[in-house]
C-alpha cells in the first residue's frame, strides 16, 4: 500500500512539474513575440500620447496573459507536493522540505 501511494505521488509530483514548466516556457514565448503598440519598444504602426484607439489593441496584446494566470495555481500546486515528499537518505526530508516552501513564510 505504501509503495503505491508513494508512487502516485512520484508520478503526479512529475507531471505538475513537467506542466509548470511548459506553461511557463509558453507564457513567456507569447509574451516575449508580442509585439508592443505604444511605449519605447514599438517599432511601427505605433500609437501616440492620448492613446484614444488603444481600447483595440487590448485583445492580441494580452492573449500571454491566459497561461499566466495558470502558472501561480501550478506552482503552489508543485510546492506542495515537494512538501509532502517521501523521505530522503540520511534523514533529511523535514530540512529539504522546509527549505522548498521557506520563501512562502510572510517575514
């Protein structure tokens, strides 16, 4: 029974890290190929001061937003199951796992 539980939690450990990883390779791919409509970095096409048409824009501009908005739940989904990890040789889960959530702690 203790073999398989740890087993499950090895192979969901692995994919909850194997997709945090790819949606945030993804969200920053989109994010870094989204061209800018306005600001120092636009290169045509761009929009002056009051912005008035920029209302337009806001659809394509923030489409890398949607698989951000994913990375937050995955990473405190990762944290948690490296919390909850099984032992390490030598005794030294308790420090290992502690260490992985430490910067969680409010200071």
């Amino acid at each position: 029974m203790e073999h398989s539980v740890t087993r499950r939690q090895d192979r969901f450990g692995f994919w909850i890290s194997t997709l945090t990883a790819v949606t945030t390779a993804i969200t920053f791919v989109m994010a870094v190929l989204t061209p800018p409509k306005a600001g120092p970095f636009c290169t045509d096409d761009c929009l002056a001061y009051p912005y008035t048409d920029f209302a337009a824009y806001i659809p394509r501009d923030f489409v890398w937003m949607y698989p951000a908005l994913l990375v937050a739940p995955l990473l405190v989904t990762l944290l948690a199951t490296m919390h909850s990890g099984r032992r390490l040789p030598g005794g030294r889960s308790r420090a290992v796992r502690w260490r992985s959530v430490s910067w969680l702690r409010p200071r």
